[in-house]
C-alpha cells in the first residue's frame, strides 16, 4: 500500500494494489475510485485533500506490516 501526496494539486493518492487501473469513478464529490480488469479497488483518488483530511498525521494500528518505508519529497 503507497499514500501519495501531492502539494501541487492539494490530492492524496492511496494505491491499494501494485495493479494498473483501467477505469475510474467517482463516489462522492472529490472521491474517485481506481478499478482494474477484474473491477477490483486498485486505488483511491481524494482532491483537496488538505481539506478533507489531517495530514499532519499518519497512524498505523494493528497492521501486519513486513517493510515500513518512510521517504520525503526531493
């Protein structure tokens, strides 16, 4: 799972699934959903995200995580 934010275009990017996304909806005003072939949630658009969400905090519970990778912006 990768959280991707981008400042530029205020949107917050959740890839669920290293698969390519053929198609797209969006659920709810600034929420769009990310299918691939087999019309499985692949990913997570949200647009102003700086809005919607508190990005100044990222917690993780109870997740069976192997590799915990932490990178900044270059």
């Amino acid at each position: 799972m990768l959280f991707q934010y981008h400042p530029d275009t205020d949107m917050l990017y959740l890839q669920l699934a290293d698969r390519v996304s053929m198609e797209s909806e969006e659920v709810a005003p600034g929420i769009v959903l990310d299918f691939d072939e087999g019309n499985r949630v692949v990913g997570v658009e949200i647009e102003d995200a700086g809005k919607l969400v508190d990005l100044s905090r990222l917690e993780l519970r109870a997740l069976p995580v192997a590799d915990l990778i932490l990178s900044e912006r270059i």
